[in-house]
C-alpha cells in the first residue's frame, strides 16, 4: 500500500488557523486535490475532520480520535490511532492521509508519496506542516500557478517520491 500525503502550506509552513485554512479559497488547489486522491480512501485527524473546510472520499473516511464516544457522520468511521487506520486499509493500493499536523507528524516517516501545495506567501497560523527529512524524497514534478482573479496567492504544487533504499 502506498501512503500519499497531501497538504498546502505557505511560506512559513502555515497550514491552519482556529480550525480553518490560513488563506481564502484557491479553487485549483482544491480542483488539484481533488484530482489527486479520486478513487482513495482518506485518513484524518479529528480536528482536520471537525472542520468547515472538510474533505473526504466517496470511497471511504477514517477519523482518528481518541474520543471513544466521538460520532461521525455516515461515510466516516472513526479509529483510535493511525495504525489501525492503515491496517483497515492494508489492501489498498493506495490511500491519503489529509493531516492535519498530528497526523501528518505520525505519517510523514511512513509516507511513499508527498502532495505539497506551497502557497507563496506567509500566513498567521496556529497550526504548521511538520519539519521532515527533504533528503530522503525527490522532486518529481512541480507546477506553478499564478494569482489571478480566482487566486490572491501564486502557488506550486509540488510532488515529491521517497527515495528508494538500495
Ligand atoms: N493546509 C492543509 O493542507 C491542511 C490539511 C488539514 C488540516 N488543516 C488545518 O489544520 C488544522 C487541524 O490540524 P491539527 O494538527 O490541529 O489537528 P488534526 O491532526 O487534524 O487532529 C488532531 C486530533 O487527532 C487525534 N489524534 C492525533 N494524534 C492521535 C493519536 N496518536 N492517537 C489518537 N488520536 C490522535 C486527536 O483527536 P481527539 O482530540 O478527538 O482525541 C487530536 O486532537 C485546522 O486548522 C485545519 O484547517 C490544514
């Protein structure tokens, strides 16, 4: 199973602020992302999945919460930890775990494949993309998009493949 990460950060590594994206909507970043992960199951943390900005998969939905009494609503189901999460998803070829920064935390040692959007500007945040090991991924593919009436913010969406080991 390959485990794909995607997320958009700005300059700063700003991801989230009081439950929401740093910065307004950017139709092609969400067009991007829907893109991306059609087809994928989607891993999420409780907040990430508490929030207005939501995003899930037809697919299927897992939240990870330590609330034992937490209630989804139909499409998701919750799980105690990001393992049990990727074990119930163990025959897929593929899933994406959404963050946010707890999980993306958890699941950056573990991830095959990175779906960055880099927003280029700096934002105040309260939440933040983690710091990893750039050296053990490779670039393979960035695109540029400029500001224009739709989007206040250029942005590049980047795509980085772990590097194999041999
Ligand atoms: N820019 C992006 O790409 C992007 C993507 C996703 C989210 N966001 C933003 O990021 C913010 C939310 O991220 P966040 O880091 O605050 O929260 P989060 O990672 O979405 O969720 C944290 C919650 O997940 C559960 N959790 C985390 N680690 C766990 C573990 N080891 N075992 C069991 N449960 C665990 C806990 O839920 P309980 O408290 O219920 O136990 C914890 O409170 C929002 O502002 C959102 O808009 C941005």
């Amino acid at each position: 199973m390959r485990i794909s990460l995607i997320a958009a950060m700005g300059q700063n590594r700003a991801m989230g602020l009081k439950g929401r994206l740093p910065w307004p909507p950017l139709p092609e970043d969400w067009d991007n992302l829907h893109r991306v992960t059609a087809g994928r199951k989607m891993i999420m943390g409780r907040k990430t999945y508490d929030t207005p900005d939501r995003v899930w998969s037809p697919e299927g939905n897992l939240v990870i919460t330590r609330q034992r009494d937490y209630e989804v609503e139909p499409g998701f189901e919750r799980v105690p930890t990001l393992e049990e999460a990727l074990e119930r998803y163990r025959n897929e070829e593929e899933v994406f775990v959404l963050g946010g920064a707890k999980i993306f935390e958890q699941a950056l040692p573990l991830a095959g494949t990175l779906h960055l959007t880099l927003i280029h500007g700096t934002f105040e945040a309260d939440t933040f993309f983690p710091e990893f090991d750039r050296d053990a991924f490779l670039e393979i593919s960035r695109r540029d998009h400029p500001a224009d009436e739709r989007h206040p913010f250029a942005f590049t969406f980047f795509v980085y493949e772990r590097k194999s080991v041999d």
